[in-house]
C-alpha cells in the first residue's frame, strides 16, 4: 500500500476505520483496505455449525447450512459499499453531531463479491404473496437502550428480487474475513451500507419493514430537529438508496502543490446505480467548471474514478466537485442543504482546500 494512503480508526477497538486517501490503482480496493463499520464486536462464528433460518411469510420455511446454501448457482458482483455516514464530519462545521462517529470521504470501497443471489433463496423458501419486505438479521451483539440484538435492516421485496441482490461468501475471490461478515454477509448494490448485513443469520418476510433498531431508530432521514428528544429520528424516513455523489481524493487537504497545472482525481457515482451524465470539477468557487475524464468507467453498482486538470497561481484554492446522473440529479451545493439530526447522506459538492507554491517552491504536506 502506498505510504500516503492512511488508516483513519473511529474507535478504541478499531471496529470501525477506513483508509485514506485511496490510491488511483486500486478502483477495486483490496481487501486489507476495505472500509469496516461495525456496531459491535465481531462474532465467531464456526461454519460448521451455522445455519441460515428464512422465515416469515415463506410458505416453505426453511433452514440452510452453509453447504446448502452453496449448492445455489455462483454469482459475482462488482459493487462500491458506502457508509450512510459518508462525509459526517462536514456537517460539524455547522454544529455537533454526538453520538455518531464523525466519518469522512473514507467509508466507502468497492469489492468484487462472490456468494449467490438473494432471489434464488426466496424462491426456494416461496414467498407470500403478502411479503412485502425482507428483513436481515446478523449474529452480532448490538447493544442500544438497555437490549441486546443482531443488528438488522430490511429492503423491500422488488429490490430483495433483484438478481444482483447477493448473499455473499467471498471478496475479491477470497473468503470474507472475520470483520467483513464471515461466513455470509447481504450485500445490497446500490443501497446505504447498513442494509448488506454482516453475519446473517435469519431472513424474515413480512409486511412491514422491520423493526430492528437501525432501520427503526437509525438510519433515517430526518432535518427537523424534535425539541423533546434531540436525537430521536423516528418520524425521519428509513434510508434506501445511496444518493448521488462525488468526491476528491487528491490533492489531500492543505496539501502544498506546485502552481501550474494541478491534477485533481476523485470518484463519483450515481443515485441507486444510475449511471453518470457528467462529473466537473472548479477552483474558483463555482464560476467555472472544468468537465473531468472518465479515468476509469465504472459498473452498474460501483464507483467511477475521475480526474481533471486544473490551472492554479500561487495562493489558497478551494477544489470542488460535483457530479449529474441520468435521472437529472444534481448535488446540493453546500452541507446546510443537507444536514441533518444524525448527519447521514451528504452529497454536498465536496470541497478541499489546499496551498500553491511558487512554481519552484518543494511540495508536501
Ligand atoms: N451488519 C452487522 N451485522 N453489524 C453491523 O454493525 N454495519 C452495517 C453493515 N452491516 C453492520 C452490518 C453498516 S452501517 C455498514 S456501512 C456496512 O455493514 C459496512 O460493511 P463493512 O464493514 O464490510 O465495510
């Protein structure tokens, strides 16, 4: 790993650290430099002895081992997990967020993932014509107002049925590792990070979307701040999709660079899996845009890397990016246009400031 690529570690146990700023070779990010956000300690789990239960509204309940469950046909998927946190500690400019870890541009990475498609499974379980959602639990320990739980999620039933929708055994050709879900993890292209749950344990079909703490406590939209309970975001709406974004992953901030032409690289990626219309980047606080190249084309459900040239004199500068995908969505320009009470989703135009030198000046941190 290049020298200049760091670990940032969001807490004492390291359960939760990601690596910045990503280097322009790894597109795929190599295992040992994938993002992890756990909520609690990782589980042991023996695969010898675990079991998956899917039930609910199945008409066949059924219970899987892992063998079982590798009797399915093989799938792969290239997608980029991203952390509904992504880009937190933006929005402390604007007031404090306690409780949630302050996130930067590094919860997220993309992975080539290995396992079988969550489709194939429900189909074998055969499902309700009542389900209308798909809840995951994990086998993890999560404590939160005075309980212990797995933690969990669910999608809805038309996005659980989607080919690409995997139960996944394998990252980047190898076994998951402990901290990544093993034995089997939900990955779910396209959607926030905390719907591909790690370690899953059980599948449950039902009407409702599930009640499981961090779907209906946490990961949930919401701007208006209830004055009874500061944090409480229950009336908020239950994340789905990972919104449209862009971000800079060099010049780091305050990095000393040269005047003249100044690379600037970074990735993007479209709302939900749509693909890109245009990715621009400026240095002058919005007068002007220079359109970035395609560096490397992402897929349907991962990242695109880009880059642009820019010219710059000697002084401070402010690079900022913004991205448009084919529905038509645009970025908000500014955080205040986003935030809100647990500080998720920012898809602000991400800004970095940084110092030109004198053309012959040495550049570095
Ligand atoms: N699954 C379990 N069981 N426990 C967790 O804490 N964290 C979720 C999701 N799945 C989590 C989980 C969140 S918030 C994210 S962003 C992704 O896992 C992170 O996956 P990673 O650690 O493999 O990057």
């Amino acid at each position: 790993m290049p020298s200049s690529c760091r670990r940032l570690v969001h807490d004492p146990d390291g359960h939760n650290a990601g690596f910045w700023p990503i280097p322009a070779e790894y597109f795929v990010t190599p295992s040992n430099v994938f993002f992890t956000r756990s909520h609690a300690a990782t589980p042991q789990i023996d695969p010898a002895t675990w079991r998956l239960e899917v039930c609910g509204l199945v008409d066949r309940p059924r219970t899987f081992s892992l063998a079982e469950l590798l009797n399915f046909p093989e799938r792969h998927e290239a997608a980029t997990l991203i952390c509904a946190g992504l880009r937190r500690d933006e929005f402390l400019s604007i007031g404090p967020l306690p409780g949630e870890l302050p996130w930067g541009a590094e919860a997220a990475s993309t992975g080539v993932w290995t396992g079988i498609s969550l489709a194939d499974v429900l189909s074998a379980a055969a499902v309700s014509p009542l389900a209308k959602f798909v809840e995951f639990v994990g086998l993890d320990a999560c404590e939160r107002e005075g309980r212990r739980f797995g933690f969990g999620g669910s999608i809805d039933i038309a996005k659980a049925q989607c080919p690409e929708v995997l139960l996944a055994t394998r990252l980047n050709g190898a076994p998951l590792a402990p901290e990544r879900g093993f034995p089997v993890r939900v990955v779910v292209p396209g959607w926030i990070g905390a719907r591909s749950v790690k370690w899953l344990g059980q599948i449950r079909l039902s009407e409702e979307p599930s009640s499981n703490y961090f779907q209906s406590r946490a990961y949930r939209l919401q701007r208006e701040v209830n004055q009874n309970d500061l944090r409480n975001v229950t009336a908020g709406v239950a994340l789905t999709e990972v919104s449209l974004n862009a971000v800079i992953l060099e010049p780091i901030a305050d990095q000393k660079v040269p005047a003249g032409p100044v690379l600037v690289r970074g990735w993007a990626i479209g709302s939900g899996g749509k693909p890109l219309t245009s990715i621009e980047v400026s240095a002058n606080e919005g007068r002007t845009w220079t359109a970035a190249r395609i560096a490397v084309e992402g897929r349907r459900w991962t990242w695109t890397f880009w880059d642009a040239t820019v010219e710059l004199a000697p002084g401070t500068h402010t690079l900022m990016v913004r991205a448009t995908d084919s529905a038509g969505t645009r970025q908000p320009a500014s955080a205040w246009e986003t935030w809100n009470v647990k500080g998720y989703s920012n898809n602000a135009w991400h800004r970095v400031t940084i110092c030109v030198l004198e053309p012959d000046a040495k550049p570095g941190l």
